[in-house]
C-alpha cells in the first residue's frame, strides 16, 4: 500500500506553466523572431511546416489560424461540395460538425463506441445516396480503427477528412493520424498536447492537386510562387511568431508524448481494478493503436457524485465540450437519435493529465478517486 498523499489541488489544466516551465528561451525565441521583422509567412513556418510533414511522414502540411479553418479548407480542398452530407462523429467537438456546414454540406452525425472513438457500425448505418465524406474525429489522442473506416470509404466511394484536432502523432497501425485520407487536420490551441499562445491549425496531405488548393485557400487564393489569383481564398495564415514557438516545443514533444504515456499507465494501475469505472484503453494494450493522452476520459459511475467529491479535495474534473455531445445542442436543429452516445454523455469525466503534472499528483488524484468509491 502507497503512503498517503496529504491533501493539495490539483487543477484541470495549467495555462501560466506553458510560460513558467520555458520562459527564458520563449522571451529568447520571441527576442530573435521580432528583430528580425519576421511576422507572415516567414522561414519559422517553413521550418515548422517541415518538422511536421517529418514527423507525420506526410508530403505536404500548412501552417494555418486554427483548427476549425484547418477543417474547412481541408473539406474544399478535399472535394466536399455544397449539399453534401458529411458523417460525423456527435462526440466531438462542435467545431467538426460547423466545418462542415460552412463549407454549405450537411453534418451526419452518429454514434461513438466503447473506446469513444466514431462507430464504424454507425457511420455504415447512416449512408445515404447524398453522402459524400466521412470526417472521424481521433479523439483524446486515440486514432479510430480506420482499417473499418476506409472500408466502407471505399465501398461506397466516400471522401475521408480526418479531424486529428486531438492527435497529433497518435497512429493505427504505424500510420499516424491525419493520413489515412484526402486530408487530415490538427488545432494547436494552447491546451493541446502540441498548443501555442494563441490559435494555430496544421491540414495535411499526400495529394499534390488537395496540397496545391490547401496552399491557395489558406492565402488569398495565391500559391506560392503564383502571382496570379486562381480563386477564392481566405487569410488562414500560421503566425510566424507562434511558429517559432512551436519549433521550439516540438524539440521535446516525443518527451511529452511519452510523460502522457506514462501518466496514462500510472491511472490505469492505480485505478484498473475499481469495477465502477471505465478507464480509456491503456497504452500497450492493444498493439495496433499508439495513443497519445490528449485527455484521459473515462466514464464513472455516480459521475456527479464523483466530481463534487473530488472538487471538494482540491482536484478538479471536465466534462468534454461543456457536457454536450454535438447532437445535444438543442439550437442546431439535429434530428438524430443516439442513446449510445447519450449513454456515454450521462458517465464520461476527464480527470487531470497534462506536463505541469506531478507523479505525487497523479497518486493523489487517483487516490481521491478510490477514497469516494470505497470510502
Ligand atoms: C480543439 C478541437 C477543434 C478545434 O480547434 P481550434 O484550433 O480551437 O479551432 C476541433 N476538433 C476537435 C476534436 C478539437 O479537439
């Protein structure tokens, strides 16, 4: 039995450690990038657009504002057209299903499996002669089984844009998430496992003509080196500055990925056996995922219960997408019924996982957890 940990607080998230844990070699980064005028489009893009494609093993990524435009331009640029339904998972972010109506198609959305991940069962289900895309959302740092998902793709010749928000170097099989389809796409919001100060988004491809629009969209409707406007386009552009951030975390995010990792396996260890939760599938279990803990979402029984009682000792909990599955937003007019996902929605709690994080803090977490259920 493990010494008990004295009382202490945990929060959810720890947005001042971003700076406080790399403040004097950001203010450097910061000092370099500003005087040098570096601020558009500049070789702190080039060089992060670069480490990316080399860590994805993809041929082409762009740096642009966040990740929901991330998603519109890799739904245009991928061939989705007004009037198209596009399948969605309801447990993602809003974000996903708004993509797909600003780009004038018709978000689909269906259930989630035990893992949480899109149901294969359910997008099948949901075909119909107007469906043009699936967009599977890799959630919590876990990539969907995309061996089922690129099935039924080909099956019914369906365009597949993935939503790898949440999953940047997260694999099925040895292929990382974001290039299994036309394009895949990441946010770099701070609290993502690779987050800047601010808003940021990656869409990638191995598609030359998508790579080619992807360039054109996020910049005015200007490839580079094209000095003629070739279409419509927005102003998507990845800072330079955040960049230059950027570059400089990615030297240590193999070690953040791995410290999640372990995390990860401290919960399921120090948890596994409480019969009244529902932990996420633990690294190693089953070999053909590599999982990268953008969350650790787990369902609980009493799960109100649960977060009152660890609240009150100091650890505080969230409940993804303030609580609501996409289908639950009663003002965007979905008609779908999901009692899966209802189901999950009235059990699911993410606890604390995140670099500020102590092992000490891990063990108190989970020792508050096993303190309500077995008292
Ligand atoms: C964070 C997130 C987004 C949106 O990313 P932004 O950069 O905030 O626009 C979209 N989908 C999922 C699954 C996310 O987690």
């Amino acid at each position: 039995m493990a010494a008990t940990i004295a009382p202490r607080s945990v929060p959810f998230f720890n947005y001042p450690w971003l700076f406080k844990s790399q403040e004097k070699e950001i203010m450097e980064t910061l000092r370099e990038v500003m005087s040098r005028g570096a601020y558009i489009m500049q070789r702190d893009v080039e060089e992060f657009e670069n480490n990316i494609r080399e860590f994805l093993n993809v041929k082409f990524a762009y740096g642009v504002a966040d990740g929901t435009e991330a998603i519109i331009m890799g739904l245009l640029a991928a061939g989705i057209k007004p009037g198209d339904e596009v399948i969605v998972a309801s447990h993602t972010m809003v974000a996903t299903a708004s993509a797909v109506h600003w780009v004038n198609a018709k978000p689909v959305l269906v259930e989630c499996g035990k893992d949480h991940m899109i149901d294969p069962a359910s997008i099948e289900a949901s075909i119909t002669k107007k469906t043009r895309g699936i967009l599977p959302t890799q959630l919590n740092g876990r990539t969907a089984d995309m061996d089922a998902i690129k099935k039924i793709a080909d099956k019914h010749n369906l365009i597949i844009v993935e939503d790898a928000a949440q999953a940047l170097g997260s694999k099925f099989k040895g292929k990382n998430a974001g290039t299994f389809g036309k394009a895949g796409t990441f946010s770099l919001f701070p609290a993502k496992v690779l987050g800047c100060f601010g808003d940021g988004g990656i869409v990638v491809t191995n598609d030359a003509d998508v790579a080619k629009s992807l360039e054109r969209l996020r910049d005015h409707g200007r490839a580079v080196g094209e000095r003629e406007i070739t279409g419509w386009g927005f102003n998507s552009r990845l800072d330079n500055i955040q960049a230059a951030i950027l570059n400089l975390k990615f030297k240590t995010y193999p070690a953040a990925i791995e410290r999640r990792r372990k995390i990860a396996t401290m919960y399921q260890q120090l948890l596994g056996d409480l019969k009244e939760l529902q932990l996420p599938p633990a690294p190693g279990t089953d070999e053909r995922h590599f999982d990268i803990f953008q969350n650790y979402e787990l369902e609980a029984e009493r799960r109100d219960e649960l977060r009152k009682h660890l609240e009150e000792h100091g650890v505080k909990t969230l409940i993804q997408w303030d609580g609501k599955a996409v289908h639950q937003w009663k003002n965007l007019g979905f008609t779908e019924k999901l009692p899966k996902t209802d189901e999950v929605f009235k059990r699911c709690v993410m606890i604390p996982l995140n670099l500020a994080l102590e092992d000490q803090d891990i063990e108190y977490v989970a020792q508050t957890v096993r303190k309500f259920y077995k008292g």
